[in-house]
C-alpha cells in the first residue's frame, strides 16, 4: 500500500497562477513524477451573489477593500472538509494565510511543514481578509519577507518551492541540503567552478587542494564568518547551539 503524496491545496482568486514556477525545474519534474500534488480552489466560486463578490469595504473607513468572511468561511469548510472550523479533522491543521504581519518563515517552519501529509494556503488580495475568519479557522499567518505583495500569491509559492525541495526523492543528493543555508543556525559558504582563474580572481587554493579535512574545515570557517557578519541573529543561535553541544 503506497502512502498518499504530500498535497498542496491553495486558495485563490487567481488559480491560474498555478502551478506557475512550480511547474518546473525540480518542483515541476516532482509534480509531473506524483512525489506531490497541487490544488488550486477559486474563492471566487463560494461568493454568493450574482457579481461573486469576494470584497466589501473596511469598517471604519480608509482605503482599501477587505475580503469577507463568510466566503472564505465556505471556501475554508469545503476545502477542509468540514462543516465549520469546530468540525475540522484533527489530522487537516489549520490553514496558513500568507501576510505581511505573519511570523517570518523560517528553515525550521519548512521542514515541519514538509513532514505534513498536506498543507492548506489562504492567499488574500487586496487589503486582506476579514480577521474574524482567520480567528474562528485559527489560522497561521506566515510573512515571506518584511516587504508587501500585491496578493498571497506568490508567498504562497516560495513556501511551497522550499517545501517541496526538501521532500524525498526531489534533489537527486540529499547530502547537498544539509550543507545548505540555515542549516545549524549557518548561511552557506561560497562556491566556485571553473575557469580555476576569472578575470584576475583565482579560486581559494585549498579548494583545488583535495585536501578534504583542510577543505571541510575552510568551509565551516567561511560559512561562521559569512553569518557572524551579515546574520548576528543566526550567529547567536548558532553559539547557543555550540555551547550546550560543548556543555
């Protein structure tokens, strides 16, 4: 009996977005090989009105339109499969609305959510959605960057690029993603191919050495060095992790 797919279920108002990027390259090549599944869901379809309206204006006034509950609330339920957020299977997990004001996403948050049989993402528009919708579904507000988009949309697909990759069977060498940026608390260290010699530049000779310990060691001191200066916040954690590894 073969274990069902990591799925991917999004809601949108522009499903057409999708599968986008992930299409292709190793997401797409994952998508086409069944390693993952993508479902897009039209809120637009759970509007009730002739126009499918999705949007109203704010209370309180100010610019801006606001999403209304009560048609993310149906698109919510027939996607998790319940009558309301009460009813939720224990197994579904609240859905993740992607937003400006979210806890940041992090290397950790992806590989929890990789480990999920399946993750649901609410992709807002406009000025967002109506938070008494993301209370009663209690969702988790995920930001992709201290920066705004005009819609969910495309933080919908970074988490999802950085969610896939780390599934098994997606990177041909798995060995590659444990040397990679954010790992233990780390950014990565440089890279270098050939010409060995680029414009006046060489490459560090204890890269061309084959001196293996000596080239483990040099990349383990660039990589310190690359986030004590550009990721104090890294590298504080990274020490912390040192110190009870050595206590």
């Amino acid at each position: 009996m073969t274990s069902p797919v990591w799925t991917a279920r999004v809601l949108t108002l522009f499903p057409e977005m999708f599968p986008g990027p992930l299409g292709h390259s190793l997401a797409g090549k994952a998508l086409e090989a069944g390693i993952w599944a993508l479902e897009t869901v039209d809120i637009r379809y759970f509007a009730s009105d002739k126009h499918r309206s999705v949007d109203d204006a704010a209370f309180g006034g100010g610019p801006g339109l606001v999403m209304r509950p009560d048609v993310i609330d149906a698109a919510l339920a027939a996607v998790m499969g319940a009558a309301g957020p009460d009813r939720r299977s224990a197994d579904a997990g609240p859905p993740i609305y992607l937003t400006p004001r979210g806890r940041p996403l992090t290397q950790e948050r992806v590989r929890a959510l990789a480990a999920e049989p399946r993750i649901t993402l609410l992709c807002g528009r406009y000025e967002g959605v109506d938070e008494r919708v993301l209370e009663a579904w209690q969702a988790e507000e995920i930001s992709v960057g201290d920066y705004v988009l005009s819609g969910g949309e495309p933080a919908a697909i970074v988490l999802l690029d950085a969610c896939v990759r780390l599934l098994p069977g997606v990177v041909g060498d798995a060995k590659t993603l444990a040397e990679e940026s954010f790992e233990g608390w780390l950014l990565e260290y440089p890279h270098y191919t050939r010409p060995q010699e680029w414009r006046g530049r060489p490459v560090p000779e204890v890269l061309a050495s084959g001196n293996h310990q000596k080239i483990r060691a040099w990349r383990r001191a660039q990589a310190e060095a690359t986030t004590r200066q550009r990721r104090p916040d890294l590298w504080a954690r990274y020490r912390a992790q040192q110190a009870v590894m050595e206590g």
